[in-house]
C-alpha cells in the first residue's frame, strides 16, 4: 500500500532528523566546552539548546524505533499464548498504544499552537519562541501515532487472510 510505504518513509525521515539532533546536541555542548576552557566565556544558550534537541531527538525517534523494533518488549505473556490469542493480544496493545499517541499528538498540538498564538518566549537569554521547540514533540508523537496506525493495518490485514499472527511492522 502506498499509504504504509509513505508512513515508514516518514518514519524513517523522523529517525534522521532524530540523528542530526544528537549531532546538533554534541556539536553544540563541545563548542561550550572549548569556549570556555579557551576563553573563559559561555555561548549562553548551551543548555537550553541541548534540552531542546535532546526533547526532539527522543519524540523524533519513537516511529523509527517501532518500525525497526527497538523498543522494549515484555513477552511474558505473549509467550503463553497460541498464535490467533498472541495475535489479539498484540492488536489491543497496538490499539491502545495508538490511543496514547493519538492524545499525545493532540495534547502537544494545543500546546504548540497556544504557544505559537500568544507568540510565548523562553525565559532564558536566547528568548526563543517556545514554538519552535515544540514542533519537533509534535511532529515525533504524530508520526508515532501514525506508525502505530500502519501496525493495526497490517496486523488487521494479516489476521483476516491466515487467522494468525500478523507479523509485527517493529520487527524491522
């Protein structure tokens, strides 16, 4: 499906930008270190920076992480269970997995956006509009949420042609 394909291209998009935050973020606090040890002086927006893209590189990555099956599993359960009571199982965990993330998206949404309105600053030196930080929060719970969407299709689609197990789209 074209749908599912463009989700895990975006997927694989939000796992890049996560990369090049961490990048940013390394890049950003050795500057601070040179600095400082070179001259004794602050860039001044080190930290708050850093927290900005350490929040961003970890909502950035979670649709990544899923699809590629690097996040934590706990099979205690599972690893009872028959192939179709495995597969239901896996499907109410996706399901409310995705409601999670559904509210994540629109709770972080209301607050970019009231952010964005009331054009709301930092109360640090750099004054950076708050919205600009918390796009990427956005954006990295949408993309979850939509990454989990393509796991209940093809969990759905699988469990409709064989009755068994759909394989897991975080499987890689």
């Amino acid at each position: 499906m074209k749908t599912l394909r463009l989700i895990e291209k975006l997927s694989h998009a939000g796992g890049v930008a996560a990369g090049v935050c961490i990048l940013l973020m390394t890049a950003l606090i050795l500057i601070e270190i040179i600095i400082r040890a070179a001259a004794g002086a602050s860039i001044l927006i080190a930290e708050e920076y850093s927290a900005y893209l350490l929040a961003s590189f970890g909502t950035l990555a979670l649709a990544y992480t899923f699809k590629s099956g690097g996040h934590i599993r706990v099979d205690l359960v599972l690893s009872k269970l028959s192939g179709r009571g495995r597969g239901y199982v896996n499907l109410g965990c996706t399901v409310i997995a995705f409601s999670i993330f559904v509210f994540a998206a629109y709770e972080t949404w209301g607050l970019f956006y009231g952010s964005w309105v009331s054009q709301e600053t930092s109360m640090y030196y750099s004054k950076t509009r708050l919205w600009l930080p918390q796009l990427p929060i956005v954006l990295g719970t949408g993309l979850m949420a939509l990454q989990l969407l393509a796991s209940l299709a093809d969990q759905i689609q699988s469990m409709g042609k064989t009755g068994r197990e759909a394989p897991r789209l975080d499987r890689g």
